[in-house]
C-alpha cells in the first residue's frame, strides 16, 4: 500500500524532533526523517501522516556494544 499523500502537503512537512525534510518509504506506509542523526519513521494511517514523536520509530542502527 502506498503512501497517498497530496505533493504541496509533503512539501511543507518537516520532522517534528529536529524540523528535517521527509523522504516517502511506500512500502512501510512511513514517513522517515531525512536526518541522518534523527533518522525516525512516523507511520501514515488512512494517508493521514501521524506526526507524533512517541509513535516514530528509531530507523537508526542499534550502536555495536563493546565487551
């Protein structure tokens, strides 16, 4: 299911954590922060974009633990 969003609406949004662009991933139904050090994924539900910080997710590699 793609993410069905009108082009001017996603142009003018921006992350709300660190106010980064947005790439589309239609394949998860996401929108992911373009940030590099943010890097979070906030879900489209009915192509309505949930832009609430607590329902992102950490797309970010867990950090390597040392012994």
């Amino acid at each position: 299911m793609a993410v069905n969003l009108d082009p001017d609406l996603l142009s003018i949004l921006v992350c709300p954590k660190c106010r980064s662009e947005f790439r589309v991933d239609n394949e998860a139904n996401e929108l992911i922060c373009t940030n590099a050090a943010c890097a979070l994924a906030y879900p489209v539900r009915d192509d309505i974009p949930v832009l609430l910080i607590d329902e992102a997710r950490d797309t970010r590699e867990p950090a390597a633990t040392e012994n």
